[in-house]
C-alpha cells in the first residue's frame, strides 16, 4: 500500500469513529478531506439551499397531490420569487419492496401512484427543483422502504433517471458500517450518473462531519433532529454556532430544517430562528405544510433581505463574538464589505444588546448606515450597534462605513424597562395590586445631535401611574441618554395575562423635524392565589411554565414535544395519579400569594423512556427568590425522593428540574403527588 492509500485508509477509520453529540462543540483543525479527484460536484450548493421539505409537519402522511401543492404555493404565494427552489420528498415515498426483477426501488403504489418522474416532471415545469430521500442503510428511519446501503449505484442511477436534483441521505440502520465508507460510495455514485445531485450528508453529527463532509457532500447536518419548540431551537443554535470555519460555498453546516409556521413557537421566536439560521449561512428549507402557515410567518419566510444574507456569495458562516448571559452577537462579513450581524436575547427577559463598529472590524468612519432588515429602514450611527429585545429576540442588520449615512434617520436606542418587584422572579410578573417601576431610557446612537428629547410613558387604562422623574433634554449629544421613571400599580381587580405597557423618545431631528421613537413592553398578571388548605399543585393554574421538550404535563409524564401525550407518571415502577411531568430543563412558576406554607413532592426520572437506560436530574424547590429544598442528582435507576420546602410569606413557587451535566436527552422529570399546604 503506498503512503498516500495508507493515509487515507486511516483517515477514513479516524472519521468513522461515532461521537456522541453531548453540548456545544469546540472548534478543530478540519482534518485531511477526501480525494478532490472525485469530490462531489463543486458547481452545486454555492450559496446554502433553500427550499420545503416535508417530514417536520407530516411525516410518513404524504402523497403526490400534496407534493404538488407545496409546488404550487412556491410559485403563488412568492416563495420561488424569494429564493426558494427545491421541493423535497422525505421517508415513506416508496413501496416496502424493490422491483423483484431490476432492484431498483419503486414509487409506493396509493401515496405516489403517478409515479417519481411524473412528480418531478411537474416541480420542473414550474421551474423548481426536486428532492428525494433515503437512508445510508438497510431501511429508512421510518422503516417503510428500503435504504440505499449496498444498492448505491442502482439507487443513484434511478434518482437521475427519475430527475432527481437534491438527495437528503439518511443514519439509520446503517449495519455500524463506518460512516465516511457509506456516505462517500454514494457521493461516488451519484457523480458516476452525471447528473447534478446536491448531496445532503444527514447523520445528525454523530461521526463530526463537518472533519470530513467538504468533498463528500455539500451539506452535512450538525445537529440531531429539530422540534418545533424553543428550547429545542437553542440546543441546536448552541451546537451548530461554534462550526463556523467548517462552512463555505459547496460546503454547509446544516442545523436542520425551519420549523416557521408550525405554530407551536411565538412569532418572536420563529423570526430568531429564521434570522439566525439565515447568518450562520444554514440551508433554508420550510419544515411547515405551507397549505396551513399564516400570511405573519409567510412574511418571516419570505423577508428577501435577510435571505440575502443567507445566500451571500462570500459564502461566510457567521462568528460568534460575544456570548454571556444569554446575549448573544453574530457577525457575517458580506461579498460587498457590508458586515451583517444579529443580536439575539436567549434569556427569559428583556435586555438590551450592544456592539461596535469596531469589534464587527468595520474601517473607522465618522458615520455608519446601519439596515434594519427586519423594518427594511436604514439609519445612521456613529459606531455603536444596540437594540432592545424581548426574551428569546433578535435584531438583524446589515452595516456599511459609508459617505451618506448623514441621510439616514439617526440611531436612537429607546428601552423600556420593568425593575423587578419579587426576587427570584422575572420583573415582567407582577401580581394586581402590587407596584412596580417602569424606565424609559433613549440612547443617541447617532454621530449628529438631536434635540428637545423627552421620553413619555402610556400603562393601561385604569392602572395606576405616579410619575418619578422626567428628564429633558434641549440638545442630545452622541452617547448620551435621556431617561423617565415612573411608579405602576395594576389595579386589584385587573384581568390576569399579558398587560402591554408603552413608552416613547421624541425628538427633533435638525432640518427635517420631529421624530418618535415608540418602545414597549408587556407584563404579566397572575391568576389569583389559589384557595383551599390542601391543593394538588397540578390543579393550581400555571403562571408560566417553560420545559425542555414539550410543555409541563398535568397528571401525566412529559410526552413528545406538542403535550398531550404523556402517560401515567412513574417513577422506577410506583406509579401516581397527580403531579406533573416536565423534561429539563425546566421551570414552572405558580403564584401563591403569600398564603402557602409549604410544598411537597415525591420527585425523580419518569419510566416513560427507561428502555433507554439514561436520564439524569436533579430537582428543586423556590420560594420567590430562595431555594427551599433540592433533590441532588437523580438517575433513571433511583426510587421517587420526598422533598419538602417552606413557603412561608412567599408569593410564588417555582419548580425547577435542572440537567445534571451530562445533557437533557431523556432527562423526564416528575413532581409526582405534588401538594401545597395553604
């Protein structure tokens, strides 16, 4: 064997080694990549594909007349105008069977009785493309058609006969055959066909594909699968972000499909999703039945300046340069020079973002456009980038040095802000009847003064509002801040839910007139305390609840990630009619009223998934801001615990299941039999 076999035979043993995806992966040297003699086609994926792939919103329900649907709406609703081109078919497409007589696999005779080639004749003639699945494998994932391991070539050869132009390759039931063996012989044969295949690696980043994907495949998924929850989006954000040297045009980290528009997540929510997918350069494909998505999520999918910077031809995945507390700061150097950058707020309250010119490595200038892509409206700063978000927002924008930013609407940061009444508790929660303080401070982030700056402040009709202070300013400087102060008490009989409360800068822009700057906010109000002097927790009526996979179940264990669909709690065989069933990590906060004096709970992992032999966390008890009781760590092997805690003159309780450190995959935790003592 000469040197160069021996190499690569090691390299193809060191890259097949499986690795548990566990948390946030550190950055490496890519090691040595495949031959470049038979790379996959270098023309294709030069930007990251965009497009619709089924299997997110219905799984093995498909047919052709649905496929054909998605086509359709492509073209009517202005998907196709914005970018997007590929309209792919996943698992279940086939019969259970190959042809006895040729091998080759066949389309399933009720779904797709047309047939593949018909299909993809009928996305062609709207001038789209057309994407198929399969599995590296001796099945599928879903177990209804056979996988292509051993019958690459056959199978490759049918795709490009059939005209197929995006392959998305499959995990499961590989035979543990080395990865980099199974996906390379169907790059392999896929060139062999001479067709324009874009190959999609999807091996949920067990093996690092990102070492060894570029020349294998154009796009490699990092992560495993994506759910149409939050908690699950930032999993997967916080994995795929550390791989941005991995990227480049032909070459893409792949977090997993867009889960905008399948409702389970909040407006809010799905613009940070589609905004941060978009800078760090992941393929964009709609993971939602675009027959049901509203026409607010149709707008976030269809914002052709933030596709823009997804499909950038500099081809740059964007870099994280700051990351505390839950802020976050992406920046993504454009073909143009222009820097895009996010600002995302992971955390579970309002917060203000900032960066500089300076550490985007923008040239210094006197001034600077700054693009808000998501107004489409430009502004002019003098170097400071900031933004006021909501828990779990993102602002996205693209800057540029330039000569006319004097044009532009000067930057005014303008925040709202809730000083927390209850400690332990977010300051967005506030009980009726109990005060709190508002703040409206405005930032002149321009490089020109504005003037007579004043900010006002607006709660709901009926609420009580005591004004603490008021500044004014005649001339407003850069970096300078205005700021107003008042005292807010929603009154006893308010209704409990979301309250918006609105704050607002004016201000005289020099020669062109007054400006506003309108900002707001929301607070919470609890549903009543409850009464009674024995009460199932599970009964109580929840303030917020926030869980690691699906909601916090009443009664039932934690199911999939929609709710619903728990079973009967259990923890190592004792089962329980009350409590509840959350998966870290996880935090449930009822409101008590001071009237509580204690909690108790039998706590542990929950046998719904003990089949897997893991699941590990550890539970705990707050009164307000203090922590009452604490289960240390629980495993998946250990009997229910008692805890008990002390909420004397509390106002509210919460419930935490925290992952012990070794990740939250299978991490069901149970409050089982979950009392308050009033």
């Amino acid at each position: 064997m000469g040197v160069r076999s021996l190499l690569t035979a090691l390299a193809l043993v060191a890259a097949s080694v499986a690795v548990p995806v566990s948390g946030p992966v550190a950055q490496a040297a890519p090691v040595a990549q495949a031959d470049p003699v038979v790379e996959a086609d270098p023309t294709l994926a030069l930007t990251p594909p965009m497009g619709f792939n089924n299997w997110n919103t219905t799984g093995c329900d498909i047919n052709e007349q649905m496929i054909r649907d998605m086509a359709d709406i492509f073209v009517s609703k202005g998907l196709k105008d914005a970018g997007y081109q590929y309209v792919n078919v996943d698992d279940c497409w086939a019969d259970l069977n190959r042809d006895p007589e040729t091998g080759r696999l066949r389309n399933h005779p009720t779904r797709f009785p047309s047939g593949i080639k018909a299909l993809a004749d009928y996305i062609h003639a709207r001038g789209l493309k057309f994407g198929i699945y399969t599995s590296a494998g001796t099945q599928t994932c879903a177990r209804t058609m056979p996988g292509s391991l051993d019958h690459e070539e056959i199978d490759a050869q049918t795709f490009a006969d059939w005209g197929v132009d995006y392959l998305k390759y499959d995990n499961c039931n590989n035979q543990n055959r080395p990865a980099l063996e199974r996906y390379t012989k169907m790059r392999d044969a896929l060139k062999k066909t001479g067709r324009p295949i874009v190959y999609s690696i999807c091996e949920w980043g067990q093996n690092k594909p990102w070492e060894w994907g570029k020349g294998v495949g154009h796009l490699w998924r990092t992560t495993g699968d994506i759910n149409d929850t939050w908690s699950k989006t930032v999993e997967i954000i916080k994995l795929n972000a550390p791989l941005d040297a991995y990227a480049g045009p032909g070459h893409w980290n792949d977090p997993d499909m867009l889960e905008v528009g399948n409702g389970q997540q909040t407006t809010t929510e799905y613009k940070s999703h589609f905004a941060l997918w978009s800078i760090m350069a992941a393929p964009l494909l709609i993971g939602s039945d675009l027959r049901k998505v509203s026409q607010e999520h149709f707008d976030i999918l269809r914002n052709k300046e933030i596709i823009a910077i997804n499909q950038d031809k500099l081809g740059v995945q964007a870099k994280v340069v700051h990351q505390k507390d839950g802020h976050w700061v992406f920046v993504k150097p454009l073909a143009n020079g222009d820097k895009a950058v996010a600002l995302f707020n992971e955390s579970e309250v309002n917060a203000t973002i900032s960066t500089t010119a300076r550490d985007l490595g923008l040239p210094h200038s006197v001034g600077y456009t700054v693009r808000d892509l998501d107004q489409h409206k430009n502004f002019q700063s003098a170097g400071k980038l900031s933004a006021s978000l909501p828990p779990h927002g993102t602002a996205i924008f693209r800057v540029k040095a330039s000569q006319d930013w004097y044009k532009h609407e000067p930057a005014i940061d303008t925040q709202l802000d809730i000083a927390a009444s209850i400690p332990g508790i977010p300051s967005t929660i506030t009980p009726a009847g109990e005060p709190f303080v508002a703040t409206v401070t405005a930032t002149n982030q321009a490089p020109i003064p504005v003037l007579n700056a004043a900010t006002s402040f607006v709660a709901p009709a009926g609420w009580k509002v005591e004004k603490l202070s008021s500044e004014r300013a005649p001339v407003l400087l850069t970096s300078q801040s205005v700021q107003g102060k008042w005292r807010v008490t929603p009154p006893a009989g308010v209704s409990p839910g979301a309250h918006v409360l609105n704050g607002s800068l004016g201000v005289t822009w020099v020669g062109h007139g007054k400006l506003t700057r309108p900002v707001r906010s929301s607070v919470l109000v609890p549903v009543p305390a409850p009464s009674g002097a024995s009460l199932w927790a599970s009964d109580v009526k929840f303030t917020t609840e926030r869980s690691g996979y699906g909601p916090v179940e009443r009664d039932r264990s934690n199911g999939g990630y929609i709710g619903g669909d728990g079973k009967t709690l259990t923890i190592n065989g004792k089962t329980y009619e009350k409590g509840l069933g959350a998966h870290a990590n996880a935090e449930l906060i009822l409101y008590v009223g001071g009237r509580c004096t204690s909690f108790s709970s039998d706590v542990g992992i929950d046998d719904e998934r003990d089949v897997n032999q893991q699941g590990t966390a550890i539970f705990e008890v707050w009164a307000d801001g203090v922590k009452v009781a604490s289960s240390g760590l629980r495993t998946w092997r250990d009997d229910a615990v008692s805890i008990e805690g002390s909420l004397k003159g509390a106002k509210f309780l919460r419930l935490v299941v925290n992952d012990s450190g070794d990740g939250v995959r299978f991490d069901r935790g149970d409050f089982a039999g979950a009392k308050l003592t009033c």
